[in-house]
C-alpha cells in the first residue's frame, strides 16, 4: 500500500450563518491508504458530511487542506466520485444511459465508442444490473436504483469513491444484500472508500477503520477504531464472533457514553442545509443530488 494516498491535514472550516461565523469542524486529521475502506460515523451535526465535502473539493476549507495522491484537492473532479444517499438518476433516461453519461464525460478522449460500450455493460455487470440495461429508473426498485448510482461511480475510475450515507433509505434486506456486494466489489477492484454512515453493525462490517467524530460545533475526530476482522468478511458467521461484537461495543460506547447525543444549533442545520452539490454534481455526469436497520439514531 501506498501510504498517505489521500492525506486530510489540520481541516477547519467555517460558514456565514446569518451574519456570524459557525465552526463546523477543527484540526481534523486523517490519512488514508490506497485501498482502504474508513467510515465516518456520529451523532447529527458533527460534520461528517461536511469533511465529505471538502474531499470531493465542493467545500474550500478554512484551514488546512486536503491531498491525493500528491495532488492538493481544490475543487471538484472525476478522481473523486459520490454515492449520493439518494441514486440521483436522470429519470428520463435508461439504466444504461445514465451511466454512460459519465463514462462518455470522463473518457470521450481516451477510448473508443466500442470501448466505452463495453465499460458501461462491465460495470452495471459488476452491480449485477446488466439485465436491466433498458429501463427507465421509474421501473426499477429503489436498490436497484442505488446499485446503478454505484455502476456509475465505479465507471468514472475514481482514485476515491465518497459514499454519503448510501443505503440509508433502504429496507434492511435491500441493505444488506448491497453491503455484501459493495464488499465484495472493493475485494475486487481494490477501491479507497470514505463512507460516511448511521449504522454501527453496517460500519464494523465494511470497514478497515471507524473514524469516530465528536458532537459540532468545532467538530473533530475522537477516536479511530482499526477493524482487524479478516476479509472475506461473512455477515452471518460475524454475527455471534467476539472481536466483531467487542467493535461494535466500542463504537457504541464512543457514541452514547463518551458523545451523548444533542441537538444541532441552528447554525449547524444552516450550514448543513448549504450541502448541497450542483458543482459537484455536474462532474458526476450532470446528475442532481436529490435511513431504517441498525442505526443509532434516525437522523
């Protein structure tokens, strides 16, 4: 591994909120490894989201700064691609068509239209939603949507996938059949993957390290658990495994004893009612941006 591939350093930032200054988030520090799953997890208002931002480049950061793969990140780009909560799928066009909208965007230049064809089908293979090339998204079901949402990220190559919450509105059987899938695509491709969620079973699950953040303002990041459970990782047998219930244990004693949960300021929702990503979305192929199972909270 390559270390310090995506390097995080001394992050603050700041917003305006109604003529006064609002501390998001101070002195975070993080650096990842090429291929490494992390998850960000914490209560509402901590600023998970908004370190996501500053990563895709849509958030300039107040202090500090953030580096891939020795590059300084200053705005958004297609090395950094988002799993949006929501698929955020143009409706008028086919399953097929809206993942080509990217690959056409990121690689007109480089391959052909043949190859750019084959880079579409491989990567809605990879999803297991080949099968639906013709659809329309109004005819599919809403993971079926999200696993399309993911095809269209991975097609772009990203040297980062950013994943926001991505199977939040799901049902707990959808869910967790797309985390079986996420993990074994990541086994496959080799993936670096910040994924910000809810659910402490779901973040144990799928991680390498749980970057656990304290309550905003002035957000930082506590803790970071390392998650040493071997890959292939089996839901099922992890279950009743010791060092599986021993982390998620931790990860709840983080949250609930050391980080009681507490309301967000105004300031705090106003600055996350800012998040939104047009900018960032038009570099994810045009596509607008638009929670249930073992969450800790139903924020």
């Amino acid at each position: 591994m390559n270390k310090r591939y995506l390097d995080i350093t001394d992050v603050g930032i700041e917003f305006d909120t109604s003529g006064k200054k609002f501390r998001a988030l101070q002195k975070v520090n993080l650096k990842l490894d090429k291929g490494e799953f992390v998850s960000l997890i914490g209560h509402s208002g901590c600023g998970k989201s908004t370190v996501l931002n500053i990563v895709a480049g849509l958030y300039q950061a107040t202090e500090g700064g953030v580096c891939l793969d020795g590059k300084e990140v200053s705005e958004p780009g297609p090395d950094r691609a988002v799993v949006f909560q929501n698929h955020s799928l143009m409706p008028w066009l086919s399953v097929y068509d809206n993942v080509a909208l990217a690959v056409n965007q990121v690689f007109r230049k480089s391959k052909s239209k043949a190859e750019r064809k084959a880079w579409v089908e491989h990567n809605l293979r990879l999803v297991n939603m080949d099968h639906a090339l013709d659809k329309l998204p109004g005819e599919i079901s809403g993971g079926m949507k999200q696993r399309v949402g993911i095809a269209r990220c991975l097609a772009m190559q990203p040297k980062v996938l950013l994943m926001d919450e991505p199977f939040g509105a799901l049902d707990a059987l959808t869910r967790a059949q797309l985390q079986d899938s996420l993990m074994k695509i990541q086994a496959e491709l080799g993936n670096t993957v910040i994924m910000i969620t809810h659910d402490v079973d779901e973040a144990v699950l799928l991680s390498d390290r749980i970057v656990m953040m304290t309550n905003g303002p002035a957000a930082t990041i506590g803790e970071i658990l390392p998650v040493n459970l071997e890959r292939p990782r089996d839901r099922l047998e992890l279950a009743e495994d010791r060092e599986f219930v021993h982390l998620r244990q931790q990860v709840l004693e983080f949250l609930y004893a050391k980080q009681s949960a507490r309301e967000p300021t105004v300031a705090a929702s106003a600055a996350v009612v800012e998040t939104t990503s047009p900018k960032l979305a038009a570099v994810q192929a045009g596509a607008p941006p638009e929670r249930p199972g073992n969450d800790f909270e139903a924020a």
